[in-house]
C-alpha cells in the first residue's frame, strides 16, 4: 500500500500545498501550549511534514518511526531541503511490539495512524506510556457511514490479495486507554471525515 510511489507523491504533495487541514489542527493543538525545547515523538510519520512543521514551530528535536522503509528517501529528501536533517532520527520500529525501544518524549503525535492498526489499544497505550506532556491524534468519525465505506474498502483490499486492513474503532474505548495511562483526552476538533484528539498530563 504504502511504497516509494505513494511516498514521493505525498512529499510533492507537502511541497505544494503544505500540511492538509487534519495535520494543521494536529500541529495546532500541539503548538498551542508552546513548543520551545520541545522533543517529539512522530509515530506513523510517513514522509515526516508533521515533525518538520512542529520543528520550525520551536521543537528541538524529532524521533519519527515508520512502518515501512518506502518513505524513507522521499523523507531524506525532504529533511535535506529544510535544512534539517540533523534534527530528525528516523527509525523503522512498531511501537505497539516493542514500546521499550523508543525514549519517551514530551510531544507525541500520531495522524492517521489508528485508522491503520488493528490493535489500537496497544498501539495508543504505547504513545502514551512514552508522552511526558501531550499527545494528540488523529482518526476517522466512527458512523455507519464510515462503517460502511471500511467495510467496502476491507472487501476490496482483500478481494485484490492485500493484507493490509483499515479501522474506524471507537473514539470512548481509545479515549479510556488513554486515560487509564493518566492522561486527560478531549476532542479538539470534530471535521466531517477526520477528527483530532488532544490529551495532556
């Protein structure tokens, strides 16, 4: 799903036009308190323009881990063209399996990242366990419209000898992971298609 094609595509995409308007609102909500000093935690960074902008918004340092190595040189390219490539550690690690392996840090975000894993509950209680101030995230509304269309999409995706599956998991049930990890969540912003939560300790 997600290769060098796909990659190179959203890095052009990120130079047009900057972040999308779900991205704005992540890096919105996390700016909002201050960012001076700040180091990040990206999970599920893709080509990385989430750590990027939090890094010209006053972030001193981001840690980005991915999936899959596609994104890697369109990443690279990326880093280089901001002049910030000695800023940013990019790692291929799956939180959720190994939590231990990635260093807390006090910024943790994740866009469009849920959606994507089916064990949501490891994979939110992971971020949190390593976020020391405020984690926001990013997920799809959770209704029979969008029920459907994961569906329909699943069905496609399997008919094609696809693996990879998509989730619209319940925003109360994520929300109580979070808070069972001592963080406080609140919706920070309902779209039609996607909305973001930001939680803090």
């Amino acid at each position: 799903m997600f290769d060098d094609r796909f990659a190179r595509r959203m890095a052009a995409r990120y130079r047009r036009r900057g972040l999308d308007a779900t991205a704005r609102r992540l890096v919105e909500v996390l700016a909002e308190p201050g960012l001076a000093g700040a180091t990040v935690l990206e999970i599920g960074g893709g080509v990385g323009e989430i750590g990027l902008e939090l890094l010209h918004r006053g972030a001193a340092s981001v840690t980005a881990l991915e999936l899959s190595p596609a994104y890697e040189a369109a990443a690279a390219e990326l880093l280089d063209e901001a002049g910030l490539t000695g800023r940013v550690h990019r790692r291929l690690v799956d939180l959720a399996a190994e939590p231990a392996a990635v260093e807390p840090a006090d910024v943790v975000v994740l866009h469009r990242v849920v959606c994507c894993y089916p064990d949501v509950a490891a994979l939110l209680g992971s971020a949190a366990d390593r976020t020391r101030r405020r984690l926001a995230f990013s997920f799809p509304r959770r209704d029979l419209v969008s029920r459907s269309f994961v569906a329909t999409q699943n069905a496609l995706l399997a008919l094609s000898g696809r693996q990879f599956r998509t989730f619209a998991h319940p925003r109360a049930g994520m929300f109580a992971v979070l808070a069972e990890r001592g963080l406080r969540p609140a919706l920070a912003h309902r779209g039609p298609v996607w909305q973001v939560a930001a939680a803090g300790r």
